[in-house]
C-alpha cells in the first residue's frame, strides 16, 4: 500500500515556491529514496516538482519500506535558500504510537496506578528510539484537558500530536524539543507555559481570528511562548483583534498574510514592538481601527532590535484622532534595521521615522496625507 505524503513548499516569509524540486532521502543521510507520484501505478523517482502553488506531495510504498523508516525532504531552487525536513513519519507506525491517558492527575508525574501519563511515556520510550505521543479527544464533552502540574521535557526523539478537542493545561512547564503537529485549534490553556516550539501559531492559544473575537490574549501569549529563532504564523485571510502594546524582547520571524486589527477604545504605544536583534516581520498588515482616545504614541509598528527587518508590511486605518501629528506608524530606533517594500495607507500621519544608526528603508511608497490624493516617496 502506498502512502500519501503532501506540503507547501514556502521561502523564509511564507511565499509559496513555483517549481521547487523536491528531493527525497533516507532519513539521516544523502541515500535517495523511491517515492511515486500516484497511489498506484507508474515508476519509482527520487524527486517531485511543487505546482505554482507551491503545493506538492509524493507516495511511499510500504511494501519498499518499513513502518520505523523515516525520510528526510530538502526543496530547492535557484536564487532561494534550501529547506531540510528531517525525520519524517510517511508510513504510519502504531507500534510507535503512545496514547496518553488524560485521566493522569499530572502529566508531569509518575503515576501511581498504571495511568499513563506524559511523563511515564516519556521515560518508557527513552531518548533514542523515535516515537510519536498522541493525546486524544475523549469525545465525552468540547474538550478533554490533560493536566501539567509538574514541569516536563519532551526530547527531540519524540514527536507530540494533539486532537482536536484536547487541551494541555496546568501550573507547570512543558518543553516541546521534537516536532509538534496540531490543527488550527486551541491546544493550550491559559495556565500552561510553553517552551521549545519553533513554530507557533495564535490558534493553538485561542486565537479565532475571525475579525471580531477578541484575540489580544492569545497573541500575547504566543509571543511569550516564542523563543529565540521561533517562527509565528498568522493564518492568511485571517484578522486578529487586538488591544495593542504586543511585543517580542527575542530574535523571532512573524509572517503569513494576516492582520492586526486593534480594538477601538485601547491605549497603546505601539501595535506590536520587536526588540530582539534580527527580528523579521513580513507579509503582515497592521489595520489601527479609529481610537476616540490614547494616551500612548499609537506607532503602528516599532523595530527596536538591532539588525530588524520589515517586508511587505502594511499599516492601515485612520489611527487615534489625537495622535495624527505626533506618532509614527514605522518606528525604526533599533541599529541597521531596514523596512523593505512597506506601505502605510493611514491619513495625515507620518509614515517612518529612525533613530537608529545607518537605518535603511528600501522603496517604501508613502500615501501622505491621503485624503488629499499626494503621494511622497522618501529614501533614506
């Protein structure tokens, strides 16, 4: 039987790549592997192309390959950085299949009674034979909650899988060191601190991002689970209410066609500041709703880090009545920070200020003053 194995090939700010050649190996090594293009049928390659799309996928036979085989995918092209998936689980394994039994008093813990916890698995299965944790939906009620009191580590052997409808939540910390797979709903509740996760996305805290649920907290505590080189998601089309005052202090990338959208009646000095050095935001616009009040700047986006990025980013909106002459909606303070191909649209507002050393803004189309209908590039 053959196996379907399908993803988006995407560069560093979430663009789909057209044409990509998909290369496919044993895991852990340059040994090529045979996949096929069709469930049945046709000869063994070693390499698929991704659609304009970006879009891609391939089978694996498991008559060619055991279950425990895992596969390593790099996609490449010309003029873009390689991409390397690693360890891949193509052919299902249910020998290497853990449930965790969410009745456990504490997922942290060794339990006493035989339930198993994620602790007593984590221990069971080691830190070298690779395995996959699953926690289950109950199906007895909207959510089954599994709860951590007692920190824990998930090494990177192990890969962690949520349904949807389970919910990780407690007073202690749980490091996630191997691969995360969960849908676009809540994963995690507002108790829980999460760490390790190099991927994060605001749905798997409770963001809707339906345009009218107020999503502020759920963004901000993505943030906060985001550590260093972790990258956040927005989901495109997606707009997420906020109240403002967002912020990272580490190096992160945030991107995927999606909108701040803040809440009429919030306070704020910015919609979202990055301070950690190399930060980079892309393909995100800022929508300031009309605010009868704000006793802050109401900047729209701040880069305060060294060597911070923006690309693609557009602000909209009329932002605060009373902040028109005396806010930003760019902020670059941090040094060598650049803002690529970034528009804001907001009226009789100043589009970009820097007050870091050797700023850059490279083709930035400034709409100044906009209810008049004049447009002022400016390059810096």
């Amino acid at each position: 039987m053959r196996h379907l194995y399908q993803e988006e090939a995407q560069d560093e700010y979430g663009n789909a790549i057209g044409g990509a050649t998909i290369t496919v190996y044993l895991a852990g090594s340059t040994a090529l592997a045979d996949v096929y293009g069709g469930f049945s049928g046709g000869s063994a390659v070693n390499t698929v192309e991704s659609g304009t799309d970006g879009k891609f996928s391939f089978y694996v036979d498991d008559s060619e390959y055991v279950p425990s085989q895992r596969f390593k995918i790099v996609v490449s092209k010309s003029g873009y950085t390689s991409t390397t998936w690693d360890y891949l689980e193509i052919i299902p394994d249910d020998a290497h299949l853990y449930y965790v039994d969410a009745t456990a008093t504490d997922q942290g813990a060794v339990t006493s009674r035989g339930d198993r916890s994620i602790k007593d698995l984590v221990d069971d299965i080691g830190t070298s034979k690779s395995a996959t944790l699953v926690l289950p939906h109950s199906g007895t009620g909207n959510t089954t909650t599994y709860t951590l009191t007692t920190s824990e580590i998930v090494p990177s052997n192990i890969a962690l899988r949520v349904e949807n409808g389970a919910i990780l939540d407690g007073a202690g910390t749980l490091t996630i060191n191997g691969t995360f797979g969960a849908g676009l709903h809540k994963v995690f509740g507002s108790s829980i601190t999460v760490s390790g996760l190099t991927l994060l996305k605001p749905e798997w805290f409770g963001a809707t991002g339906d345009g009218s649920t107020d999503d502020h907290t759920a963004l901000s505590d993505t943030l906060s689970a985001a550590g260093v080189g972790s990258t956040i998601k927005l989901k495109s089309g997606s707009t997420y209410i906020t109240h403002g005052g967002l912020s990272s202090a580490v190096k992160i990338r945030i991107y995927g066609f999606g909108t701040l959208k803040t809440k009429a009646g919030e306070n704020y000095d910015s919609v979202l500041e990055l301070s950690g050095a190399e930060s980079d935001i892309a393909n995100i616009e800022i929508d300031q709703s009309p605010t009868t009040s704000n006793t802050g700047d109401a900047k729209g986006l701040v880069l305060s880090g060294n060597y911070c990025k923006a690309i693609n980013v557009k602000i909209t909106g009329t932002g605060p009545a009373n902040e028109i002459t005396n806010s930003n909606t760019f902020q670059l303070s941090g040094d060598h920070c650049q803002a690529i191909n970034c528009t804001s649209l907001e009226a009789g507002r100043a589009a970009y200020k820097t007050s870091g050393t050797s700023g850059y803004q490279f083709r930035i189309i400034i709409w100044f003053w906009w209810k008049f209908n004049i447009i002022n590039p400016i390059n810096l």
